[in-house]
C-alpha cells in the first residue's frame, strides 16, 4: 500500500473510532491505540474523559451498568500517562484511586485473582488484558505478573493451550468454556504489551511472561484460517468469521519481533493476517467483519476492532523500523 494510502486509511480509522460511543474497556483501549500513535494530545484527552465518569470507589470511564471489576482499570495506562504528561493533580488523583480498587478494595476468587463482575466470582478472559496493563503502567509489575498467572491458571486449557472465556469460582465450572477468538486475543496482546513495558532489568518477571506467551502464540498460529481470518470460537467452523482475532494477533506478534522476544519467523503470518484485516476497512474508516458491539454475538464493528486496527499498525510499523535498521547496522 502507498504511504499516502495508508496515512489516510489510518486518518478515517481514527476518525471513525472517535465517533463511536465507548465504554470503559472500550476507552481504554483507544487510549492505547492514541498512546502507541504518540498522539499525547489525544491521549490526555481521553484519560481526563475517563477521570470525567470516575466513581467514588475509585472505577474510571464507567457508563450504563456499574459492575464491572476489570474494564473500568483499562484507561489507567492513558491516566498514569496524562499524570506524567502534565503534572496535574486530576490525573495524579485519579490514578491513586483507581490504584486504591484494584490493590485493595476490588472483589477476589479464594486464590486471589481479582474477578471480572461485582456480585459474582467470575473470571473472564478479557480481564487478562484490562488490569494488568493497568497495574504494570502504575509501577505495580510484580502484581500484574500475578494476576496474568492467575488467569492462565484458571482459564487455559492444559490440553489445547487456548483461553476458555469464563470460569466461574463459586460454580467450580465454566460458565462459558468456549475458545473465543477475542478473549485469545486479549491474553495474547495483554502479554505482548506487558513484555513491552516491563524493563530488561526485571528477567525473572518477563520469563514468567514468556512462558505464558510464547507456547500461546505457538498453538494460535493453527487457528488461523488460509485467508488470515478466524472463526468467532477458535475451534468451531461453524461460528461466524471474523477479524478481531487476527488484529489482536497480529499485534501480539509484531510487538514480540519489533522488540526481539519473537522469532521473525511469524512475520508472513501476522502480515497476512494485517493484509485480511486492512481489506475489510470500508470507506468510512469502519473495519468490518470484527466481533461486533454491542453484543458481540455477531459480525460488526466495535470500537475495539477500531484500536485494535491501529495498535497492529503502529505495531507493524515499529517492526519493520527495527528490521531496517538491524539489516542497516549489519
């Protein structure tokens, strides 16, 4: 694709991802589409919305119902950055708040893994991606480490090496045992984003991430369709195609190259799926065919699907930078 193409496909998505309503999770995640563009502006922008809808225990972005746990924790990266960007006290505020639910007040299972939803003991798969991120960007890498062991522990499957969806602590049973495409791709791009954040120095804490990542991104290469694509449930041809995942994915796998963690033998895999994913962006900057809002029971689109374009470019972009330049010092 020309650059000028891809500037102003990259233009709409932005665009079209500012226009859609957003929940937390959803704010957050956008925050960190803007954070990897190095849109400071925006970013500062949306974590002050974000502190805008804060409740009194401490929960960010919060819109509709209030019992989520985790998404509420996901634009505390965007918020822990707008306090080191300005120097203001809102975000500093804000941050030890937000710190202060998911530290201390936000509910557990019996081994301690923070639950998903207020008034249950449910885990879910997306929550790998919501507080960990969170806690790592808040100077608290030892904790985030944990909690991503404690959702591999209760969630992936020792047999397939997949993320089930929801575990449920009180039932001793999956409530939703399904290996969905999205929650994958949450546990997969969670770690990568983590790896990314938490220094060299720190070894013992990232070769606990790798033993998690890096057998996960091994067994999701085969649930990759011939046309970059995936199937809503990983494992059921049945479930409608989608293209989440692949973004999700693909993310996961360039970030990994573009800081040395990953062997550059993913690279034609996370680019076809880049080139299925960049085919579905309509005039409109919408990516199509993604896990749709607001159900995701159905092919759509969804403010996530929008960052998760962004993030893989940017992530793309930053790979392909380090391999230049390691081809140039050679």
């Amino acid at each position: 694709m020309e650059n000028t193409d891809k500037i102003r496909k990259i233009k709409a998505v932005k665009t079209a991802l500012l226009s859609m309503q957003r929940h937390s999770w959803e704010q957050g995640v956008t925050a960190h589409a803007f954070l990897d563009l190095g849109d400071r502006d925006m970013v500062i922008a949306l974590a002050r919305s974000a502190v805008l809808r804060q409740k009194e225990d401490g929960r960010t972005a919060v819109m509709g119902s209030d019992r989520a746990v985790t998404d509420p924790c996901a634009p505390g990266e965007a918020i822990a950055e707008a306090w080191r960007l300005t120097g203001d006290p809102v975000f500093h505020d804000a941050l030890n708040r937000l710190l202060d639910w998911a530290l201390c007040r936000a509910p557990r299972t019996s081994c301690g893994v923070v639950c998903h939803l207020i008034g249950t003991k449910q885990v879910w798969a997306d929550s790998c991606y919501m507080l960990p991120t969170f806690l790592a960007a808040a100077g608290h890498a030892q904790e985030a480490v944990e909690q991503m062991e404690g959702y591999h522990r209760l969630l992936c499957d020792p047999q397939t090496g997949l993320f089930h969806h929801i575990w449920d602590a009180e039932a001793g049973r999956f409530v939703r045992a399904d290996f969905w495409g999205g929650g994958n791709g949450w546990a997969a791009a969670s770690m990568a984003r983590l790896l990314h954040r938490i220094p060299a120095q720190e070894e013992k804490l990232r070769r606990r991430l790798l033993a998690m990542e890096l057998p996960l991104l091994k067994v999701l290469r085969g649930m990759v369709r011939e046309d970059g694509l995936s199937h809503d449930i990983l494992d059921r041809t049945d479930s409608f195609v989608e293209v989440n995942f692949s973004q999700m994915y693909a993310y996961a796998l360039f970030t990994g190259m573009a800081d040395g963690w990953l062997s550059p033998e993913y690279l034609p895999l996370a680019e076809k799926m880049r080139a299925a994913a960049n085919e579905k962006v309509d005039a409109y900057g919408f990516v199509q065919q993604v896990c749709g809002a607001p159900d995701f029971c159905r092919p759509g689109i969804s403010p996530e699907g929008q960052a998760f374009y962004l993030l893989m470019e940017t992530a793309a972009e930053r790979c392909h930078r380090q391999r230049r330049a390691s081809s140039v010092s050679e």
